[in-house]
C-alpha cells in the first residue's frame, strides 16, 4: 500500500504539457516552442526530427534543464528538469564528441564520476563497464587524437552512460560522420539501448536514421516549432540493417517524409 | 636546423650594416682630430680610427664583445665590475615583479570572469594604468615606498609588476573565457560546482593563452625593472650600467650592458617557450 515504487513507475519518464519557449533576439521573439505535449514512457527510443529551426534541440535541451521555458511544464521521471538533472537523472551526448585532449579516453570518462564524487574503485569498475558497453576495451590509456571520429563519438556515449542514469539524451551525436559509420554506429546504438534498458532521446535530421532506431518518431516543423506527428513504429526490437529495405520501414520513412513535408512553409 | 643558414644570414647583415654605421657616425670626430694635428688621414686610417676609439658614438661590435669579454668572463661574478653581478641585481627584481606581476593579473583575471561587478568596472582601468609611461611612474613609486621604509629589490619588482600584470590579465580573461558552450553546458548536465568547472575545464583550456601571457610578461617585466634602475641613482643593475655609461659617456659599457639585457631577456622568454612547449605537448593542446 505504502511502497512508493508503483507510484513512480506510473509516471511517464518525459511528460511535456503546453509547453512554450520563446527566445527574445535583437529581431523580435522567437517562438522557440509552441504548445508542446509529449509523453515518453520508460524504455522507449524517441527521435526528434525536423529541419533546422524546429525546435527539436531546443526540446532536448529543455528535458536537460539547459533551457528555461516560458510557459507549460516539462516532467522528467515526474520531477522538474532542474531535480532530475541533480538527481543525476540524464546523460546527454552532444554534438560533437568533446574530449578533452589532455585526458585519457578513461579519463575523460571519469570526469563525470570525478565530479559526481564517485570512490576510485567505482570509477575503475565503471570506466571498464562503459567501455566494453562501446566495444572500445584497450583504448583506456589512448588520447582522443589517437582515436577516430566514430570512436571518439562513442567514447562520449561511454561517458554518458558511465554514472548510469536512466535517461540518455542525445543531440545529433552521429551528425558529423560519414553513412558507413553512422549506420555501424546505429547498430551499436540500438544493441546498446537493448542491454541497458534505457530510455533514449535522439535528435536527427536524418530520416532514416530516425525510422531505423525509434520506437516512436516526433515530426517537428519550424516557425513556430512545434510536433505535427507522433509516430508510432510498428518495427520490432530486433533491427538488423537489412529491415530498412523491407515495405514496413519504407511506410513509415514516407509518413515522416509526409509529416515534415506539411509542416514546411517552403519560403 | 634548417632555420641555421637565415638566421647566420640575418646576423651578418646586420654586423655588416653596424660597421657601417659606426665608420659614418665616428667620422667626424676623427677628421677634426686629424685637422687638428694638421694630418690628412687616407680611407683605412680613417676606417681604422672609427672601429677603436675610446669614446665612440657608435662603438663597433667588436669593441661591445671584447667589453663584454671582459665584463663577464673576467671578472669574478660578485665584483662591482662584473656583468654578471648587474645583471643578476636585475634578474632578481625581473623575476620578483614577474612572480607577483602575474599573480596579481590571475586574480583581477579570476575577478573579471566570475565576478559581473568586476567584468563590468575593471578592465578599462587596467588599460588606463598601461597608457601612464612608466618613466614617469617609476620615480615616484620608488620614492613613496623609500619613505615608507620599502628600499633595495622591492620597489623595483613593483615597477616590473606593473609592467607585467597586464598581459597576464588579458590573456587569462580570454583564455578562462575559452571553453565553447557545449564545453560548460557539459559540466552543467553534470551538475559540476564553479570549482570543479574551474579546476578541470577552465584552467587547462586556459594554459595555451596563459604562455602566450607570460612570455610578454617576463620582457615587460625586465623592461620594469631596468627602469626602475634609471630614475633613482641605482648602483648596482643593468639600468645603473646604461646610467652611469650615459653619464661618462661610456658607450662601450652602455652597448654591452644592452646585449646583457637583451641576453637575459632572450634566455628567460626562452626558457618559458620550453615549459610550453612540453606542457602544451604533453596536454595535447598543440
């Protein structure tokens, strides 16, 4: 009766209503966000995508309390995103891999877990997890200019994931690499969300990127920014490459297609 | 290796250019001389007579190295009479200003970047305080502290702290301030205290504009302390050398008190280019 737990699980783990953001620039307001409503429920993969100016980081970065909205509210595991982030709640990759280039790949790794206030054998234990976690074991000691720009990608996806926070946000992490590594790293992505259970967050502009990972798609459009679908993927968990050629994936790429194409005013 | 032959190059031009330069500005001294005794002088007794006179406008460069010869090899390092000693009183003061220089410039840095009240008042007034020549500072800050009891090194690292804070503070303002956004939205979803963002992103991102910094500091602050030698009847110092040389008209000793300078300047920013090199290799940050 008194076991809170329940309780929490109801909750969903992003819960956005009415949500508003306007940036005042020397051009007058600009709506940022207008009336946005979202739910994301724990385990979910949710893309975010749109053509520049939707908004769609701009969302993230609300979830991440990095932005302040104007109006509406934005729940992140049932607390304000201000609690969530200090309750550790999120890790959030972003869009470039920023290393710092006068730490280790593990050390780079435990800055966070230094920061966080972590005991030296729990940062040892975890940086050799997370590693593994993206298949980057042995490449502790290299510096991130030794590495390549997939592998530095995903030594920041390590150091998001290595104070085990439930939530993962991420801001176009694969944005900046050619399509063979991107596709190798969406594989690893989507392996990587199956064993950990997390709650996932990803902003793309790529279509099919997007229709490949997510189990629910957000089709935001610009001026004001705003969701115009939500889609629901009827893909399995299982996603080998090859799902992309197959009519299911080619619907829903088209729906999205569909969706972004509505909400352009083409100007 | 490859920078041996311009550098070799540049070199002899300019001794070349010096030779010339003193045979133009000795002439005519050696001429009235010479009318004076009643003799006509061919080209090479002139040429001669301008390379070794005792009191030259322009002695040659190798009056200047056989003084220097003189003044640093041959004279025991604690006489009056050695370079040495000059320029070591001068060092000390240059690397006590340089020292208090740039830990005053890191903490009006420190001020500026964390503080708004600072960001917003501080930095005209450091800008202020470079436009005022030193020359006419110096005297007064050297006789105000005398009177207050403060006499000997201290005074003159004040003049060279002066000098030397400055760069310090623009280039660490600009080098705390260095990190992108993404660097410290970073630490924010991390929940990173002002400390923890300045200890492991501020201040490593800020070394590269920090060495920039005190290499201008450091020849700054031995101009600071030379200076500070001039005004005040200083006995001892590179800056009492160019005085006293200036007041007998020593231009040998004034020449070579200026290559010591110019030396010890050379070695101590030298130094400091090693230390970056290395540190900024080490960090990855080169």
């Amino acid at each position: 009766m008194t076991d809170p737990k329940p309780e929490i699980a109801r909750h969903p783990v992003i819960e956005a209503s009415g949500l508003n953001l306007t940036f005042d620039t020397n051009d007058g307001p600009v709506h940022a966000l207008r009336d946005v409503n979202l739910k994301v429920d724990k385990g979910d993969f949710v893309s975010f995508i749109g053509p520049s100016g939707c908004g769609k980081t701009t969302f993230l970065r609300v979830m991440a309390d990095l932005e302040q909205p104007t109006s509406g509210s934005v729940l992140v595991n049932g607390v304000t995103p201000e609690v969530a982030r200090k309750a550790r709640a999120y890790g959030y990759v972003f869009q470039a891999a920023g290393l710092y280039p006068w730490r280790t790949i593990g050390g780079n790794i435990r800055l966070p877990l230094e920061i966080m206030g972590y005991d030296k054998a729990a940062q040892a234990e975890r940086v050799r997890k997370v590693l593994e976690l993206v298949e980057l074991s042995g490449f502790e000691k290299k510096y991130p200019w030794q590495l390549s720009g997939g592998m530095q990608q995903r030594a920041s996806i390590a150091r998001a994931l290595a104070f085990e926070a439930d939530i993962l946000l991420m801001d176009e992490p694969f944005g900046a690499l050619d399509e063979i590594v991107r596709d190798h790293l969406n594989e690893q992505l989507l392996a990587l969300w199956a064993r950990t259970q997390k709650t996932i967050c990803f902003v793309t502009h790529s279509i099919p990127e997007a229709v490949f990972l997510s189990t629910k798609i957000v089709v935001m459009s610009p001026r004001p920014g705003r969701i115009t679908d939500v889609i629901e993927s009827p893909l399995p968990k299982e996603r080998p490459l090859e799902i992309r050629d197959t009519p299911e994936f080619l619907e829903i790429a088209h729906r999205v297609r569909e969706g972004l194409r509505e909400g352009h005013a083409y100007d | 290796m490859r920078n041996v032959i311009p550098v070799l190059t540049v070199v002899l031009a300019i001794v070349v250019l010096w030779y010339g330069a003193s045979v133009q500005l000795n002439k005519q001294w050696a001429l009235d001389q010479a009318a004076r005794q009643d003799r006509v002088l061919s080209t090479a007794e002139l040429v001669a007579d301008t390379w070794s006179q005792a009191k030259p406008k322009l002695p040659a460069p190798h009056q200047v190295a056989v003084e220097l010869w003189e003044t640093v090899a041959q004279k025991a390092v604690t006489s009056k009479r050695s370079l040495v000693y000059h320029a070591w009183v001068t060092l000390s003061a240059t690397l006590l200003g340089f020292a208090l220089g740039t830990a005053f410039g890191f903490l009006l840095a420190l001020g500026i970047v964390y503080l708004r009240v600072m960001d917003m008042s501080v930095m005209p007034w450091v800008i202020a305080s470079q436009t005022i020549p030193i020359l006419a500072v110096a005297p007064m800050i050297i006789v105000v502290l005398n009177a207050v009891g403060v006499s000997g090194l201290l005074p003159k690292a004040m003049i060279s702290m002066y000098l030397s804070f400055f760069p310090v503070v623009v280039g660490m303002v600009k080098g705390l301030r260095s990190p992108s956004t993404m660097q410290l939205d970073q630490m924010r979803t991390w929940s990173a205290t002002r400390r923890q963002e300045f200890l492991r992103l501020r201040l490593p991102s800020s070394l590269p504009y920090l060495f920039a910094s005190l290499k201008i500091a450091m020849a700054a602050s031995l101009v600071g302390a030379i200076v500070g030698e001039l005004p005040t009847g200083a006995v001892a110092g590179l800056g009492a050398r160019l005085l006293a040389g200036s007041y007998y008209g020593q231009t040998v000793q004034i020449w070579s008190a200026l290559i010591m300078a110019a030396a010890v300047a050379a070695a101590a920013v030298g130094l400091i280019g090693v230390i970056q090199r290395v540190t900024l290799k080490r960090m990855g940050l080169n």
